[in-house]
C-alpha cells in the first residue's frame, strides 16, 4: 500500500521587515562560497509535538494560522539580520573584457519562501521505522536543486507541514550563502525571535554579514567561465537505506578513553568526535570487504573560523569550511585498532592551521572549481558531516523541545554521515547514516560497531 503524500496548502514569499542602505549592496561572494555552486542546498528540519490543547485556543485551525502568522512575521524580522538569504544569486557576464561574476542581489527577489503543507501521517509513523521514511524527503523545499539554480529558485525556503499529531519545520538554504554553522546560527535567531514574540533586538548572536577576504585580494572574483555548463553537474543518488544511530554520553565516553589509551604517549588530545568518527570509519570498511591495497579515507568538514590568525568570529555569515581527510589503506586500518584511527583523523584536524587555510586560498585564486558530488566522494570511503556541537535541541517554536531532527534529500550517498546532539542531550550523539541495503545490513551485523550504539 502506497503511504500518503504530502499535500501542498499554501505558498507566499516573505521579505525583511524594511531594508537599509547596506541592504542594497551586491554581496560578493568568497571562493568558500562559489566552490558551493554546483552541490546542493542544506536541507534539516524539526519535528515538534502538536500541543493536544492549543495554548489561548480550543479551535486546531486557529492554532496553525496563528504559528503560521507567527512564524511568517518571526521570519521576515530575521531577514532583516540575515538579509542575503532573501536575495538571488545573478551572474554578471561581460565578452570585452572577458568576465563572469557570480554575486547575490539582496534587492531584486520576491524574497525568501514560506510553505505550509500536510501530511496525514502520525510522529510515529516518521519516527517508529528502522528507516526514515522517503515521505520525510518531502518535508522541504529544493529537493534536488543545484545551488547554483538559486539564480531563479528562493536562496532561503521555510516549510512547515502539519502531521496528525506534529508540525515538521523544514529549512532549505542555499549552501553558496553559508555552511552549517551559519545555517544554525540563522536558524537560532529565527527561533528566539519567534519567542520573543517578534522583538527585533532579541538574537543573541547577530551575524556578521561582510565577507572575509585576504588581504590584497579583490571581492570581485572572475570566474574562468563563459557559460553555467562548464561548471555545473547534476547529481542522483544511488539507492539508499537511511537510519539513525544514538551513542549515549556514556557510550561516547567509552570510545574517547579507548582511543586515546590505544594511540599511547599517554594522550588525552583525542575528542569524542574523532574517536566516534574512526568507529564508523574502520566499521563501514570493514563491512565493504574491500581489498587491503585499496586507499579509504574519512572526510570531514573543519571550520576555519577559530584556525585563521586573527580568528573569524563564531557570527560570520557564510562559508568558512573546508574538508579535510584522513587517509589510510584498508590493511593499515583495520590492521591496527580503534586508537590508531582516531589520531590520524586528530593529526589530519590538527593540521588545519592559518598556514593551511591560506594555502587552500591561493591554490584556488590559481585554479578555481567547483565542489561535484560525483567526485568529491568515492564509495572507499566515508563523510561526517554536521556537528553535535551546534544548537539544535535549543530551537523551539512555541512547541516545546523538538522530538527529532532529520534533513531531505540533498547530500545523500554511500558513506555520507551527519551528526546530531542526541535528544537527551549529556554528550549523547545521533549518527544518521546512508549506505546501500547490503551495506546496512552488513553494519547492523558488525559486532564492534553495534556494541557501542543503543540505536
């Protein structure tokens, strides 16, 4: 039997309260950001309980139009913070002399996109399955959009959608305006301005909106293009199961002892990430049966904000991420123990300094591309993606704590990884992980992987 679909309701487009000046400057964008242009949005969302009585309403209908009035009017306050996220990307292109700009006009777009839809579908339903439903792909916006279509598509869409008993808000953001931590940031604002009933000055950490170049170097960057499809290349996913993994607190404080008493010279430098991280590593290659010459890698993202000297701050609004990769063959890794794993990914982290960071830049000023998913991960390996360490249980909606979080459809294939703060918080972690059925099945079998998550 075929589940329900989701139904669409409305659709409207939100701007900032009022514009200023500085709202009608180009924003020009970073080679962090334009190397975005050919991968996908940032697509997660939460999913809230629906209060069994309405607060100040017996009436359900009264209820959703006021979140929605609510949550419209909180969203065109936070624009006015986050106003690129309301413009559209525009590519500049001249013949004589040669150029071809990519840049957001914050000025000329309908603005950002609000969607209210339903789905007859109870929490349960979304959340009892040993996989997350496909329905829940439907939950946002921009499903399989290229970043680059933010040239006509909204850079910013919002989708909430009604269940039987839960409200599901989706986030859509275009990943050319801003990694995850700017992602969360914005979406951290959204929400304490939505609970300080729409007071402007209530966001905690205004983001800086003005973009980060070295210095000498000109904001306007030229691209060694003349036309989108030198550039551009769409991507399917292959056939996937996706499932959540929980570590307790105390589950991950087990792997952070482990490893750093396993990689010796009595190390506490080993953080619970990058112990849970070789955990996953060593365990989907160990299942994959691959040859022991074959080269794997587990890639992360590292922020660059706090490696740069001087630091950028937490607020800057934008990309400032690169990914970094641990490397090994399949015989050194699964040869040695979880310890040995664990410090190669720490020395590949540690590794990210100023010095790197800078080098990354001038090589790509040299020789500029673009991000491919096709490319940039092969089926030896794996990415974590996300972190644990963002606010993502603090966002609430006048719904109380969110029961669950998930993402759509983008980003998705064998090994790609995302965590989440587990929902009782105490230094638990979620690991969403896709891989192909075979795969899965192999990973729910592998003994060392198993032991340490309650799922």
């Amino acid at each position: 039997m075929n589940s329900p679909a989701v139904q669409y309701m409305s659709e409207c487009f939100v701007q900032p309260e009022y514009f200023s000046e500085e709202m009608k400057q180009p924003c020009y964008l970073t080679p962090w950001d334009l190397v975005m242009l050919s991968v996908q949005y940032i697509q997660k969302g939460l999913l809230f309980r629906k209060p069994a009585i309405p607060p100040a309403s017996g009436d359900q209908v009264d209820f959703i139009k006021t979140l929605l009035d609510r949550l419209k009017h909180s969203l065109s306050l936070t624009l006015v913070h986050f106003y690129p996220l309301a413009g559209r990307l525009v590519t500049r292109q001249t013949d004589s002399p040669p150029s071809y700009v990519v840049f957001v006009d914050c000025n000329n777009s309908p603005g950002a996109k609000f969607i209210h839809a339903s789905l007859d579908m109870a929490i349960s339903d979304i959340l009892s399955p040993t996989y997350v439903p496909l329905v829940v792909q439907s939950f946002f916006d921009h499903d399989r959009a290229l970043n680059h279509d933010g040239h006509s598509r909204p850079l910013l869409s919002i989708q909430v959608t009604e269940l039987v008993d839960g409200i599901f808000i989706g986030c859509s953001m275009n990943h050319v305006l801003g990694d995850g931590t700017s992602f969360w940031n914005f979406f951290n604002a959204f929400s304490e301005i939505f609970q300080a009933q729409g007071k402007m000055d209530s966001i905690s950490r205004p983001p800086v909106i003005k973009r980060w170049f070295p210095d000498g170097r000109d904001p306007i960057i030229n691209l060694p293009f003349t036309h989108r499809d030198e550039f551009i290349r769409r991507y399917e996913a292959p056939q996937l199961l996706e499932r959540i993994f929980h570590f307790t607190g105390e589950s991950i404080a087990r792997l952070k002892a482990k490893a750093n008493a396993e990689a010796g010279n009595n190390t506490n430098k080993i953080s619970s990430f990058q112990a849970l991280s070789a955990l996953v590593w060593r365990s989907i290659t160990r299942i994959r049966n691959l040859p022991p010459d074959q080269t794997t890698s587990c890639r992360m993202a590292a922020d660059n904000r706090p490696r740069l000297e001087p630091p950028l701050p937490g607020e800057y609004f934008g990309n400032s991420i690169n990914p970094l990769r641990g490397v090994a063959t399949v015989g050194e890794l699964l040869g040695h123990d979880l310890g040995w794993a664990a410090w190669k990914l720490h020395q590949t982290v540690v590794n990210q300094t100023d010095k790197a960071v800078r080098e990354w830049l001038d090589a790509w000023w040299k020789s500029p591309f673009m991000y491919h998913l096709d490319r940039l991960f092969d089926p030896f390996s794996i990415m974590m993606g996300s972190s644990p360490r963002f606010n993502k249980y603090g966002n609430e909606f006048g719904l109380g704590q969110a029961v669950a979080l998930r993402s759509g459809y983008a980003h998705k294939f064998d090994g790609k990884v995302t965590a989440y703060p587990g929902h009782e918080g105490g230094g638990s972690i979620d690991l969403e992980i896709c891989l192909p059925p075979h795969s899965m099945a192999a990973l729910e079998a592998d003994e060392e992987f198993m032991e340490a998550t309650s799922c």
